[in-house]
C-alpha cells in the first residue's frame, strides 16, 4: 500500500473510531452560527489593544503597590455552619451517588458522567471564580475521613493519622501529576463519560486519596495532593467569598496568618486550623490572588497546566488542531498501525506539545522578567498566580453553556437516571455566547495585567513597567489565540454564507 493510501486508510480509521467512542459532550453545547458583524481579524484586534491599553492605564494609576490590606466581611456564625453541614451532605451524595450510579446502574446512564465531567470538572472552578471555592465544605474525602477517623476513636484508636510528615521536595507535584491524568482521561480516554469509566475513576480517586491522608494527614495531603482542593483553591482565590480563620492564628514560621498559599512550605502551619473550619466572608474579586506570595514551580506548572487543558480542548474543535493531528498521525501509525493505541499516542503527544509550549513560554518570560528586573522576583508561582484571572475567563468562555446545560439536564436525570437526551439550549442566542466569550476572556486578561503590574512594581518598584512587558506580551498573544479558538466552531465571517461555513 503506498503511503498516500496508507494516510488515507488511517483518517477514514480515526474517523470510524471516533464516531463510535463514546466522548464527552462538547464544550459548546448549542447548535447554529452567529454572522460577525465585522471580521473576526477586527475583534482580535480590539481585544489586543483593549488589554495592551489597559497596562497603559494600570501603569498611569498604580504608581505604588503595597502588601494585601483587604478585609473580610464574614458572615454570621450560624449561617456558616448551616452552610457547612449542608454542603458536607450535597458533597457525598453527589461523589458516593454518582459512584453507586455508575457501579449499580452502568453505562445505560448519564447521571455519573454529567456529575463528573460537567458538574465537578468544569463547574466547579467556574463556580469558584465567579462565587467562591465551596470544596473545603463540599469534600467527600474530608468528611469521610472524620467519619472513618470518629469511628477509629470509637474502637479505641486515638486517629487514622499514621504520622509520616509530607516531604517538602515533593511541594505540589503531586496535585499536577493527578490534573495531567485528569486532563488526559477527559480529553482523550475512549470512553471517559461512560457510567462505568467514571464510577471506576472516582473509586480509584477514593482510594487513592484517603490513604494518602491518612498516612501524610489530613493537611499534609489535601493542601499539597489532592487534585480538587489544589485548583479550586487557586480559583477560589479569584471569588468574592473567601475564608478567614476564627481563632487568627499567626504561623510561627513566616509570622502571618496560616494560609496554605502563604505558608505552604512552612512546616509549623501543618497543624494550622483546618479550611473546612474557616469562616466564610465577602471580599472584592481578585483581590483573593494578592495574599499569593508563596508559591513555586509546582505551583506555576499547576496553573499552567489549567490553562493548557483547556486550550488544547478548544483546539480540537478548529482546523489547526486537525492539522496538527494530521502531522502526529502518519509517522505514529508508521509504528504501530492503524490502532487504538497509536490514536490515543496522537492525542497524548499533542496535549503534551501544547502543555510544554505554554510552559517553556512561562519560563521564557521569567526570564526576561529577570532581565529586565532592579531586583530578585518573587517565586515562579506568584508570577502564575496572574495567570488564574485568564484561565477563569477561558473557563467562562469555554464551557459555561456545557454548564448550563448540565444544570438544565440535572433533575431530569435525577429523577430518571436512564435519561439520555440532553436538553437543548435553544433559547440561548448564539450571539449572546459570542459576546459573553469576549467580555470573559478580554475581563480576565485585564485582571491578570492589573496583577502583573502590582507584583512588578512590588518586584521591582524602580523598572516596574519594563519589568512587566514580558508578561503583558504574553497576555495579548494569548488573548488573540484563546478568541481565535473561541470563534471557530461559533461565528462566521461577515458576508459568508452560514452553509458555506459549515
């Protein structure tokens, strides 16, 4: 078979095979296209200029910076804990009933993956973003493990708690190796919205998780290790709702308040007072992401890694990513044939491309940073923290009509676990996704040069604007490719028929 024959049998192989594996829903959960009323090329533009003006304005009214001074407006004790208790029990039955669902049930029901994948995967954060980070509460494993531990007690055992100190070299790699196996297992597992794969997940998730609380503690492991308490976390930090400790204890280690992004390898706040205790009060938005000052490359490589899943989702729907696909596929089926295995190789090496481009593009612009900098910066994760507006905003923009159709689809479901068609979201003008797609990804590049310019003028207070410019290049670049990506399976360019288009 010649080679022109072979590529031909391979993409008529791939289409075979993904037609016929089960995946997710897609991102954009309306039908139809939305007739720009000018060239896309304009809007790309105007959005470069937007947020390259706002550094401009940014530089003209914040002439100093200084430590974070903002406080919470907390809410009465009552509320809290009512909250409290009744996000502890929205949180087994959502975890434990979508595992019982999928493991009783099976594959014949939605339910699981629409909990997993829509509800948890990207509701959540967005969630977090626009409200707060409810996930300390609404943990599973924190409220089986005082379950487990109460019951420990019960039988004469003092705590679950096998003692071994979480190693410090280890920092956040942990969380970041789980959200690269999450990402992998969304965007590239066959199969991955099936009832069975997920309740399997889940369990395995479980498992995992518990033992590793119980032999590195409660706080050791879920502040360092566990997936969802590491992400909502950072985009908890973007919400109006954040949390403060009753009693204010100050960390003997660094002398502020025991928070994990402060005092994360500050070994006395280990035993600090648990998240889930914490109480809950109102606060700018944004504002969260200035308390970030201890923060490493495992942090950064966490949020990076956030942003690139995302991106790499968004590229599947747009012919680059075909492209790219197309390139991978010839030489991997070359090896290994016109297999599962070598498809699912071609998805992995491409994620991996687009993860280690936007990460050597971070350290890229440290770099620079550095240069350009009258003094030492602050750690590689402070820097990303700046980051977390974006990707909230790709988050918005990306998958907030999956999550409205997710809470439509919802009590059906609930009601009847063997529903399988979702609901449609027709009344949902396709102009209005466009524009809040806009409004999202340009607001959250804004956020993100305010920050930049407060930590460079905190960084380096004497070459603040120069110090910036590197990540601000970064931003704009990143703002035209995300609205570039946005656009393709949306709009149409003015003058072209919709027909022609699709």
């Amino acid at each position: 078979m010649s080679r022109s024959r072979g590529r031909r049998a391979a993409a008529v192989a791939l289409v075979i095979l993904l037609g016929a594996t089960p995946l997710p829903v897609a991102a954009h959960a309306i039908g139809g296209t939305f007739q720009l009323p000018v060239p896309l090329w304009l809007y790309l533009a105007g959005a470069a200029i937007a947020v390259a003006a706002s550094f401009i304005v940014t530089i003209v009214v914040a002439r100093r910076a200084s430590p974070a001074t903002y406080r919470l407006r907390s809410t009465p004790t009552s509320v809290a804990s009512a909250a409290r208790w009744g996000l502890r029990a929205v949180g087994l039955a959502w975890w434990y009933g979508a595992i019982l669902t999928g493991l009783v049930i099976g594959d014949i029901s939605q339910l699981p993956g629409v909990l997993l994948w829509i509800g948890i995967w990207v509701g959540l954060p967005i969630a977090a973003a626009l409200v707060g980070n409810a996930w300390p509460s609404l943990s599973p494993f924190r409220t089986t493990f005082s379950a487990l531990e109460w019951v420990a007690q019960r039988l004469g055992a003092r705590s679950l708690d096998v003692g071994v100190a979480y190693p410090p070299g280890l920092a956040r790699w942990p969380a970041v190796a789980l959200l690269a196996a999450g990402v992998w297992a969304e965007l590239i597992l066959p199969g991955a919205a099936a009832a069975t794969t997920v309740a399997t997940l889940m369990l395995a998730y479980s498992v995992l998780t518990l033992v590793g609380m119980i032999i590195f503690g409660q706080i050791g492991w879920l502040r360092n290790a566990e997936l969802f308490e590491v992400e909502l976390g950072w985009f908890g930090r973007i919400g109006p709702i954040g949390r403060e400790s009753v009693s204010a204890a100050l960390c003997d280690g660094c002398g502020e308040a025991c928070d994990p992004f402060r005092c994360m390898d500050c070994p006395e706040c280990a035993v600090a007072a648990d998240d889930a205790e914490r109480r809950p009060g109102f606060r700018w938005w944004i504002v969260g992401l200035t308390d970030v000052t201890r923060a490493g490359w495992s942090d950064a490589a966490f949020v990076i890694l956030a942003l690139a899943g995302v991106t790499f989702d968004g590229l599947h729907e747009t012919r680059f990513g075909a492209v790219i696909l197309e390139w991978l596929l010839p030489p991997i089926t070359t090896i290994f044939g016109v297999t599962l295995t070598a498809f699912l190789l071609v998805d992995t090496i491409a994620l991996g491309l687009v993860a280690g481009t936007f990460f050597i593009a971070f350290a890229v612009v440290r770099w620079l940073t550095r240069q350009l900098a009258d003094s030492a910066l602050s750690p590689a994760g402070v820097y990303a923290a700046t980051l977390l507006p974006i990707a909230a905003g790709y988050f918005i923009a990306h998958y907030l009509t999956l999550v409205i159709q997710g809470v439509a689809w919802l009590p059906g479901l609930l009601a009847d676990p063997l529903l399988s068609l979702a609901p449609e979201l027709t009344w949902i003008p396709v102009s209005v996704v466009w524009y809040v797609s806009v409004a999202a990804i340009v607001g959250g590049h804004i956020a993100g040069i305010v920050l930049t310019h407060r930590l460079s003028l905190l960084d380096s207070p004497r070459r603040a604007t120069l110090a910036g410019l590197p990540m601000v290049a970064l931003m704009v670049g990143y703002t035209v490719l995300s609205l570039w990506i946005i656009a393709q399976p949306i709009v149409v360019e003015p003058g072209i028929p919709p027909a022609a288009f699709r």
